[in-house]
C-alpha cells in the first residue's frame, strides 16, 4: 500500500508530467493520452468536455502540449469542440525554443471520412501556426481529401480505416518521437486496443451524471494491457491527478 503523493502546488503537479521521460520507441513515437473524466468514468457532459474540467486540469492541458511533436485528435471531438491550433502562452514557447524545437507542436485530425467543416479556427487561423495535418485513409471521398490538401499536410494511413499502426510510424518518420492524444474516447480505446498507449495522464473530477461515453471505447476483442501508476495527486477540491505507464514487462 501507498499513500497518494502530495505536490506543493500546482507548478510541482505540472512537473511531474512535464519532466517525465519519455522514450520512443524504434518505429513509432511515445504516445501519451490526457483525458479528464467524471467518477462514473464519462468523457463529456451535454457532448462537451468543459464541465468535467477545473481550472488545475485546464491548465495541465495547457501545459501538456508543450511535451510533444504531434498532438492527435480525433475527428468528432474537432468538430464538437471546434478546434483551433495550439497557442502556448510566452513562457512556455520560450521554454520550447530554447529547447531547439518549433514554437507549438501542430494538431493532427485523424478521420476515415474527412466530414470536416474546413472554416473552424483550427484550418481558418493559421498565422504564423505550424501547418495542421490530416491522417485518413484510401477509403476517404478524393475531393474531400483535395479540400484537406488546401489546407492541412494530409497522411494517407490504410484502406477503408486508418490503421493507426501506420499512422504513428509516418508521424516517427516526419520526426516525431512523443504524440500527444486528446482523446475522444473512440481514438484513445483504437490505440489502447492496438497497444499502442504508452501513458494516460488521467484526470478524476468529482462529479457523476454526464454523458453515456466512456473515457475510452476499446475495439471489441481488443486485447488488454497493464499500467502501472506513477504518481497520484490529490487537488483541495478532490480532484485526483493519475498518470500512468503502460507495463512494458507483460
Ligand atoms: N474527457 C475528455 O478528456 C475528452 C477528450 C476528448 C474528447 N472528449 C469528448 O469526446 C466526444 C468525442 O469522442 P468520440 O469518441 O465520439 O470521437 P473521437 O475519438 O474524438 O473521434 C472519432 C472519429 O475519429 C475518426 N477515427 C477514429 N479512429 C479512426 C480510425 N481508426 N480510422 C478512421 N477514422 C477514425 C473518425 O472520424 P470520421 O467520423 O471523420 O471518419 C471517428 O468518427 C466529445 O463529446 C468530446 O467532447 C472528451
């Protein structure tokens, strides 16, 4: 038995993900996910995030995407959050240029239909952002995938779906070593049922009654994988931060 740990405030919560190493593996990149859930395990409430967040969970996912090359999304909660690209506040844009790396990593939407309105922030708002890709498959309508061309690098990845294997191995070869997920639940369960979750930085709100959406929807069949936890904090208003590592020895 353990007891939770305890951070001596918020900027020592952060670190603890922030610091934490991350190597990637050979053909593809560290794939960590960050998702925030309800107790009864729902991913949204009214087929939004923003009720299940609080303002120390905000600002980790503020202060998560300074980890990675890529973050990947998937395409339904691009379009029920409206996505825009990632803008880092000054601090942590220095600390990524200081690093060598690009000002903010850029937003990969993953999508086997390419059923996406082009106008929102994420494909409108451009300035001076990194270009968005866009990861589908062969199966996607040829003038949609034109319509993303115009607009985002586009990563063709399987035939009527994408496989996501492929995907991250195409992002590893455009040199991405950690990938960022931001879920919806049904990205996160393609990649944990495909084994290819590495760490899920979970957040428990205490609240129950939001949405039937868990907080992943694993392929059936899917095998499962272990994780070990790595840390555990407690927030004043009881919320609990978990991270994970899936277990490499199994
Ligand atoms: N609690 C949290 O931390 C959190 C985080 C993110 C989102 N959310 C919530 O989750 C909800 C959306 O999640 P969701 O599970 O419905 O959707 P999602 O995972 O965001 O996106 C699913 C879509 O991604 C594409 N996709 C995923 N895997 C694919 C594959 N292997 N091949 C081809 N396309 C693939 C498909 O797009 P096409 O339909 O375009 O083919 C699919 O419909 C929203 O309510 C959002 O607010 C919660």
């Amino acid at each position: 038995m353990r007891r939770l740990q305890t951070a001596d405030d918020l900027t020592d919560l952060l670190e603890l993900y922030v610091k934490a190493e991350r190597l990637a593996p050979a053909s593809r990149p560290w794939v960590l996910g960050n998702m925030v859930g309800g107790l009864d395990g729902t991913a949204a409430v009214a087929g939004r995030v923003g009720a299940l967040s609080t303002p120390a969970d905000a600002r980790l996912f503020r202060e998560l995407r300074t980890v990675p090359d890529v973050v990947l999304v998937g395409a339904e909660t691009v379009r029920r959050e409206r996505y825009g690209p990632v803008r880092l506040d000054a601090a942590l844009e220095a600390s990524r240029l200081e690093a060598g790396r690009p000002v903010a990593p850029p937003i990969a939407v993953l999508s086997g239909s390419l059923d996406i309105d082009w106008s929102i922030p994420l494909f409108a708002d451009t300035d001076a952002g990194p270009r968005p890709l866009i990861i589908t498959c062969a199966s996607a309508p040829e003038a949609r995938r034109e319509e993303a061309r115009a607009v985002a690098e586009v990563v063709l990845a399987g035939d009527d779906s994408v496989d996501l294997g492929s995907a991250l191995h195409q992002l590893r070869e455009r040199g991405a070593e950690v990938v960022l997920c931001e879920g919806g639940p049904t990205l996160l369960g393609g990649l944990a049922g495909a084994g290819l979750l590495d760490e899920l930085c979970l957040t428990l709100t205490p609240l129950m009654g939001g949405d039937p959406l868990p907080l992943a929807l694993t392929p059936p069949g899917a095998e499962t994988s272990r994780f070990t936890l790595e840390h555990a904090v407690v927030d004043e208003d009881g919320t609990l931060f978990l991270r994970y590592e899936r277990d490499r020895a199994r």
